[in-house]
C-alpha cells in the first residue's frame, strides 16, 4: 500500500513538472485585461482576456499540485504571449515559464 502511495506521489508530481514536448506549436497571443473575481488575494480568484488572432478567450488558472504563481499574474495588457491548446485548455508561455489555464469563455 505505500509503495504504490509512494508511485502515485511521483506520478503527480512529475505531471506537474513536466515540460512539453519540442515539437509544441505555439500561436502568438495578446493579454488583453485581467479581474478579480473573487475577493482573495491568490492568483486563482483571477481572470484573464487574451487575443488569439481574431478569438478573444477568457481564461483561468487551473490548481497545480504545488502552487506555482501563474504567468499572467503581474503582467500588464498589451503583454505578448505564446500559447498551445491541448483542445479543452490553453498553456500560456512568456519567457520559459508556462501555466496551465482553463477556459472560461471564447467569443
């Protein structure tokens, strides 16, 4: 039982870790605003607008198994961005950093 506990912990944490592949396509991307939606103080009481292409995308960090401050946060619009989309989420990367974002609404 704890050997597979022990399996399990590192499963999970090297997904957390993990980069992605060095064929990945990434999309030039524009942050266009951000809210709170909540009144805390972490990351993910958060939204964040971005511009991909003529697509508008409202986004929201998705919880990691160790927090991580998303890259988003601190940037102001008008930030350029590179994403990937795994068809159900957007990764956004600025520099070699790279967060993991729901979405919330595309128009």
């Amino acid at each position: 039982m704890k050997i597979a506990a022990i399996i399990l912990t590192c499963l999970l944490c090297s997904q957390a870790w993990a980069k992605p592949p060095k064929d990945v396509k990434y999309q030039d991307a524009v942050l266009v605003s951000f809210n709170r939606t909540g009144t805390g103080a972490m990351d993910a009481s958060r939204i964040y607008t971005i511009q991909v292409g003529s697509n508008t995308y409202v986004l929201e960090p998705l919880p990691v198994f160790l927090y991580k401050s998303s890259v988003l946060m601190n940037q102001l619009p008008g930030t350029h961005l590179l994403v990937r989309t795994d068809g159900h989420s957007f990764y956004v990367k600025i520099g070699n950093r790279e967060s993991h974002y729901g979405i919330v609404e595309a128009h």
